[in-house]
C-alpha cells in the first residue's frame, strides 16, 4: 500500500470513528475512538482463526506503521506546541512550585516505587524480571502523558490550579522521564546503573539543551511576527516553529518534546501578548485547536489498533493488570510525598491529591517509548510492551472516563469546594 492509501486509511477510519464516538456512544472522542479501534482490532483477531487471510492482511497494514517513529518523531511536535499554547500561563506560573516538583521528584519517586514493585509482584507469579528491566517499565511509564492528559482537561473543568499543575507537569515530565529512560537503555548495554551524577548531567545536557533551542527559536519568531500584520504568515510562522524546532531538537540529541513545550509557552506569551491582533489570536487557536483535535484521534486510532501486532500471552497480559494499581499507588505515593513536603510552603487545595493521582493518566507515550525497549538480554521487551500496554488503556479507558465524576463529587463535598485556595499561608 503506498504511503498516501495508508494515510487516507488512516484518516478515513478516525472520522468515522470520531463520528460514531459523538453521535451514537457520547463518548469523549478519544475514548471512544481507543475503544472502537480496539473493538475492531479483537475482532480482527477473533476472526482471524477462521478466516487468516483477513487476520494477516490487518496485521501487516498495522506493522507497516512505526507507531514509535510517528509518535514521537511527529505526532508530538505538533500536539505538544498546541498544549503549550493552551495553557493559561498566569496560573502556571502560580505553580511553578508544584510543577516542577512534581515533574522531577515524583517522577523519580514512582519510577523507583514501580520499579520495586513490579519486579517483587511478578516472582509471586513465577516471573523473574531483572532489577534494570523494572526500572525501565517504571521509567516509562511513570511520566504522564501530555496528549493524553491535555485532552482529559479540556472536558472536565478541573479547578484551575489543579488543572496547571496536571498540564504543566505532564508536558514538562517528559523531559525527565526521557532522560531516566535513555540513560537506563544506556546502561542495559553496559550492565552497569548509571550514576546520580550521570544522570544529572544527562538532564542537564537533554532537557537544558532543548529548553534552550526552545528559547531561543520562540524568541525568533516572535520578532518575525512583529513585522507582519497578515494571520496567514503569522499561522505558518507558529507551524514552522513546531515542525522545524523539534527536528533541530531531534537532530541536535537534545530533547524535543521540552523545545516543543518551551517554543509553545514563549509565542503564547509573548507574541499573543505584543504581537499579534484579535483576528490573527482567533484564528491562531482555531487552527491550533482544530489540528490537536484532528490528530489527537488519529494518534488514539493508531493506539487501540497496535493490539494487533502485539505479542499478546496469557502472563504477559497478567502482569499487565497486576500492573495497573501499582503504577497508580506508584502515582499516589509519588504525589503524596511531593505535595506533602510542599505544604511547609503552600496551602494544599481539597482532593489535590486524589485529582492529581487519577488524573494523571498514561497514554501512547508510554507505548511509544516502550516499543523503543532494546532486545538485550535481562530485558524481557514483550512482556513490557504488553504490560505497558495494558496499563495505558486502561488509563484512557477507565480513568479518562471517571475523573470528570470524580472532580465533581468531590467539589460537591460537604468538607469543602475544591476552588482554589490561596498560595501561601497565612
């Protein structure tokens, strides 16, 4: 199938699918597509062993997609820049505290937690997992996913405190889980864990470096902006920045998400502030929006169909539910211990807690850097992929659907209103 069939496939089914998500099931679309998508994909399967032809014809057109190379080398680009756009940088800045604690600290503390105790988990059912492969599935998937996370936000009406520290720590987490990732795939070849200054200087190199970049091409074309007054250049300017910074990003080996994130925040201060007119904002974030939407279906299409190509055993989809409450006790406990230390300086606001554990969802982030995994000995690639796998929609499927509920019993608490409180004691 030529690239441009393949694409057209692609794009016809997630319309579809986002048609039957709104008008029949009422569903968020991308629950409903992830769903759809993986309704097709086990029927394909079921069908699969009565007429194999079909089965092996789906299998292929599916394999013939690099859902790592698209996602993270294109899909994220664009779906990270139209995040950062979004946010509302007063807040944000409001907690930057909470943002950054949340986005190093806890990330560190669930890989740890996760890593433990997945690896203790799996030998009560006869899996031995190596101490390095536990660190990397507790690595990849401990980061929330910003896709993912940035769409959930949009629907729920979260306080918005809340919702800058969920968006903010989503989009910025990247960077360290990336880091911890890549420096643990490092370290899988050498047999050896990297040290804490290793990884120090990995985070300074990768998310410095592309927080740098990220600066630097914002700043510039937000002075381009500043000498045209035409909605179309200045559009193209902003998709410019998205596609071309996070290439020079990936080129240069630094990280290209966090350029992504840094490139959006800048243009959405600065250029939407002094730059830019009420026609060119308007039409800005109707594109932005319109283009996060379209691809934010076809990224949870490509999702629910990549279970047909996995290699799907019956222990690896075990540990893949033995999986589920420890990355979210992995996700409490890394957020507990955060936002408790950080109440010796700020108020914590009602339920945070709660919110923030169930709302931090993992989505095809995870999976992307999952099927990155190396095949080195010690490292059992399937069973994480599975296992990865098994977690994330369960993540979209069944916490997608039930933080909006959960915000609004918990706003309508008789303990309290989860609108949010002032920033320091009194």
């Amino acid at each position: 199938m030529s690239t441009f069939a393949l694409l057209s496939t692609i794009v016809t089914l997630a319309a579809l699918f986002g048609l039957i998500s709104h008008r029949v099931l009422r569903l968020p679309t991308s629950i409903g597509t992830t769903i759809l998508s993986l309704g097709v994909a086990l029927t394909l399967l079921l069908v699969g062993h009565f007429v194999p032809g079909l089965s092996v014809a789906a299998q292929g057109l599916v394999a013939s997609i690099d859902f790592n190379r698209v996602v993270l080398h294109g899909l994220l680009a664009f779906l990270l820049f139209a995040g950062a756009l979004q946010l509302n940088l007063e807040e944000l800045s409001r907690e930057k505290l909470s943002v950054v604690s949340l986005s190093i600290v806890a990330t560190v503390l669930s890989t740890l937690f996760i890593a433990a105790a997945f690896r203790v988990t799996l030998l009560l059912i006869g899996i031995h997992l190596s101490s390095m492969a536990a660190l990397l599935f507790g690595a990849l998937i401990s980061p929330t996913d910003p896709i993912a996370v940035l769409e959930m936000l949009r629907r729920v009406g979260a306080p918005p405190a809340l919702e800058a520290q969920l968006a903010g720590e989503s989009l910025f987490n990247d960077g360290v889980g990336a880091v911890l990732f890549l420096a643990l795939v490092d370290a899988s070849a050498s047999g050896s864990l990297p040290s804490a200054g290793h990884f120090a200087s990995l985070l300074l190199l990768e998310a410095g470096g592309g927080i740098a970049i990220g600066l630097a091409l914002g700043y510039l074309t937000y002075r381009l902006i500043c000498l045209v007054d035409s909605y179309k250049v200045e559009i193209l300017l902003t998709l410019a920045l998205a596609m071309g910074g996070y290439a020079l990003a990936d080129i240069l080996h630094v990280s290209a998400p966090l350029e992504a994130v840094t490139a959006g925040l800048l243009v959405s201060g600065r250029a939407r502030a002094f730059a830019m007119s009420a026609r060119t904002l308007e039409n800005m974030d109707t594109f932005w929006e319109l283009l996060d939407d379209v691809l934010n279906v076809v990224l949870f299409l490509l999702l629910g169909l990549e279970l047909l190509v996995l290699p799907l055993r019956g222990r690896y989809v075990i540990a893949g539910l033995l999986a589920i409450p420890l990355a979210l006790l992995g996700r409490l406990s890394s957020v507990a211990l955060t936002i408790g230390a950080l109440t010796a300086v700020r108020t914590r606001t009602p339920g945070s807690i709660r919110i923030l554990t169930w709302g931090g969802l993992r989505g095809g982030l995870a999976v992307a850097l999952a099927l990155a995994l190396p095949s080195v000995p010690g490292v059992n690639r399937s069973l994480l992929l599975v296992t990865t796998y098994v977690v994330v929609v369960f993540s979209i499927v069944v916490q997608g659907l039930t933080i909006a509920p959960l915000i609004r019993r918990l706003d309508s608490a008789p303990a309290g209103s989860l609108a949010p409180l002032p920033a320091t004691k009194s």
